[in-house]
C-alpha cells in the first residue's frame, strides 16, 4: 500500500508542476508564472513600466506579484488534491470524497 502511496505521490508532483499560473501586480508592470507545486518559474518586469528610482515599489509590485501566483498555484494544488482523493474512493461512495474539500 505505501508504496503505491509513494507512486499516487510522485504522480501528483508531477501534474502539479505541469499546471501553469500567472500572476500580476502594477497593471502588468510585474508578471510572476508559477505552477501548482508552488514553484516560481518566471518573474518578467516591464521596466518602461516602472519608475527604477523608486527601488521600494520595485520590490512591492514582485511581492505582490509573487503573493498572487503562489495563491493560484495553492488553489490549484488544492483542486487537483480533491480529485485525486475521489479518484481514490471505492465505487458507490457517493460523495465522502466532498469531506475533504
């Protein structure tokens, strides 16, 4: 059993990190693409956007921009989580599977 636990696990990771999200701050000025296993892939920034004199709001518009995304990719996580824990209930179960989400 926790071997096939480990396998539904490395399955998981996978598809996780296939789902893509993206996430702006400053109308577009920051763009932050994450996937659902939480990992950050890219961060672009429109630097005619930005006033780079202004290193603070730089450094607010990625956290924001970063916040947003890893909010989506748990979002996303959480979903495929529920799908999988109903994937896993035996036939008839009906919806035990809605316990978990």
């Amino acid at each position: 059993m926790f071997g096939n636990m480990e396998e539904m696990q490395k399955q998981m990771k996978a598809k996780l990190s296939a789902i893509k999200v993206e996430a702006e701050a400053g109308d577009g000025a920051v763009r932050v693409t994450a996937n659902a296993a939480r990992e950050i892939l890219n961060i672009s920034i429109n630097k005619e956007m930005l006033n780079w004199e202004d290193k603070e709001e730089i450094e607010d518009l990625v956290m924001v921009a970063v916040n947003r995304a890893l909010a989506l990719a748990t979002q996303k996580e959480a979903e495929e989580t529920q799908n999988m824990i109903k994937d896993m209930m035996p036939p008839g179960m009906g919806g035990l599977g809605d316990l978990f989400g």
